[in-house]
C-alpha cells in the first residue's frame, strides 16, 4: 500500500511527537530512579562503572551500526 506524501506527513509528524513524549517520560522518571539508587546503598564506584559501561555499550552499538549501514543500531540502546 502506497502513502501519499500528507499521509507520510502525518506519519512523520506523529513518529516525532511520539519521541518527544518518550524524551519526556524518560526525564520525568530519572528523579524517582535517582532516589530509588540512593537507597540501595551501591558503592559510587559501581553506579559509575555501570553507567560508564552502559554508555560504552551505547557508542559502540553506534559505531558497528555507522560501520555495517544498520538504521537500527545507529540509535544505540534507547533508540529514540
């Protein structure tokens, strides 16, 4: 089924606001996350480990998918 251009419009429209939505979740869930690691008692060494690792895991699924042509992967982990 082909889309007309308003129809793909729309749809682009619609994808990026559904982003922006998610962008906005994200932010509005990080101070409940943040307050929810500070009673756990983790060492600050480990949060920061983790979160580093996480960030490296994000880049280098970047890189990969920038090498290999994958739309996908070029998002990294949130993909947003």
């Amino acid at each position: 089924m082909k889309l007309t251009e308003q129809q793909e419009a729309l749809l682009k429209s619609l994808w990026s606001a559904f982003k922006d939505l998610l962008r906005n979740v994200l932010i509005a869930v990080l101070p409940i996350a943040i307050d929810r690691v500070g009673q756990l008692n983790l060492d600050p060494v480990l949060l920061v480990g983790i979160i580093a690792g996480l960030k490296y895991l994000d880049s280098a699924l970047h890189k990969y998918g920038k090498e290999v042509g994958n739309e996908t992967l070029l998002k990294g982990i949130m993909r947003f």
